[in-house]
C-alpha cells in the first residue's frame, strides 16, 4: 500500500511555542486529513483538506493540502499543555467504491509548561 | 464522543481463548473498518465493510474473524491468537459514496477508542 512519511517522530516544544509537522507521499492523494491521539483513546479528526492548495484553519490550528497531492503540513501555534499527543497524518484515496486511508507513523508532540 | 463505541476498552486473553470484540456505530454509516494499531508502527487496515458486505482483506490472519449483522454493528472474533497480536484495535465508520467515483472523497474515518488487547 502507500506509504506516507511523517516528519519529525517527536517534538520536545515549550509552552506557547509554534508547531510544524508534515507527510509526504510518492503517491497521489484526493484527501489529507489530520488526526490527534491522546493516550488510550482512538483518533480524532483535527482538519480534513479536499483540495490541491487548499489552506485550511481550526482554532490554532492550520493544515495545506499541497500542490503536488502528495504532501500535506499541520502547524499548531501557541501551544498549550493540551496539545500533547500523537498527530497522524492520513491520505485517502478512492478505490473502486472501498474506502482506503493509509496513515503516517505519527509526531508525538510534548509540550512543556 | 464520536459516536463510534468499543467494547470491550481493555482485554486479556490467553491464546487458547476465544473472545470477541464489538464496535456499534451512530452515526448511520454505510462502511465500517477494523485496524490494528501497534506500537511504533501506522495504523493497519485489516477489515473493510461497505454496506454489510467486506470488500478488502488485507491477508489477515485467520485467527480474524470479522462479522458484521447490520451497518451499524461490527465484531471481530479472536481465537488463538499470539503475543504478537497484542494492540490497540480500532473500529471505525464512514459515509461511502457510490462505486467506482473519481475525484475528491469526502468519506472521512471517525474512529471509536479501541480495545486495548493483551495477549498472555
């Protein structure tokens, strides 16, 4: 399947600090989407991009969909300690009616007060 | 609260038992999924049901075993499993478009908390 390489593993950041993480992908996505994992829990979805270019906000939050479709970038701004967790990156692809969405191996972001 | 529900949140099992875990979906989707998620390692795809009927088995073990009685219902049964099987395994739902679309997809995965399972 596709692989997509998330970028860095971790982040060691001080409270108020900004946050940038990226995927890339050797192959074509028609979505990005963004998750969050607290410990013990499933993903959440943060941000989901549908569009070549597309710049999308959530709060502190701001995600691209970039123009090549084969990459994507999350930045958090002013950090808070709630932001501490796993955030994967996902594309999806539609397959022949089946739902296929092939995850990065994640950022996990520490936040420091 | 996603409106994807696990149970159970945690499991221990020997590998000669036989147990089974269960995700319901309110959500009225048409698509449900299992994945396993391993430490250090991206989230795998093992089950996909769209409307009630499975449409991929990425070679999963067959000490697998998924079930789905209706869209909003999923399982999947666990028999003599290994240590290596030990994960978080994550159901999820989607809202699937028709067969064969082209262009963007709007089918976003909303994931339930997972069952955490240990293996002894």
């Amino acid at each position: 399947g596709q692989q997509l390489n998330q970028s860095p593993q971790s982040m060691f950041i001080q409270e108020g600090e900004d946050v940038s993480m990226n995927c890339t992908s050797s192959s074509i996505f028609n979505t990005w989407l963004w998750y969050k994992q607290d410990p013990g829990e499933g993903p959440v979805l943060l941000i989901a991009l549908y569009k070549a270019g597309e710049l999308t906000s959530n709060g502190r939050l701001t995600a691209q969909f970039g123009i090549t479709r084969k990459d994507s970038f999350l930045n958090i701004s002013a950090s808070i300690p709630s932001d501490v967790g796993i955030y994967f990156c996902a594309g999806l692809t539609l397959v022949t009616g089946a739902n296929n969405l092939f995850f990065g191996t994640g950022t996990r972001l520490t936040v420091i007060p | 609260e996603t409106g994807v529900t696990q149970t159970p949140r945690h499991l221990v099992m020997g590998m000669t038992n036989k147990k089974s875990l269960k995700c319901e979906q309110h959500l009225g989707h048409n698509a449900m999924y299992w994945y396993k998620q391993s430490a250090k390692k991206p989230l795998e795809l093992m089950f996909v049901y769209s409307l009630e009927e499975r449409v991929e088995n990425n070679s999963v073990p067959s000490r697998f075993s998924p079930e789905c009685p209706n869209s909003s219902h999923l399982f999947l049964h666990l028999h003599t499993l290994q240590p290596e099987d030990s994960a978080l395994y994550l159901c999820a739902s989607s809202q699937e478009t028709a067969s064969g679309g082209v262009g963007v997809s709007k089918n976003i995965q909303y994931f339930g908390a997972g069952t955490r399972l240990s293996v002894l």
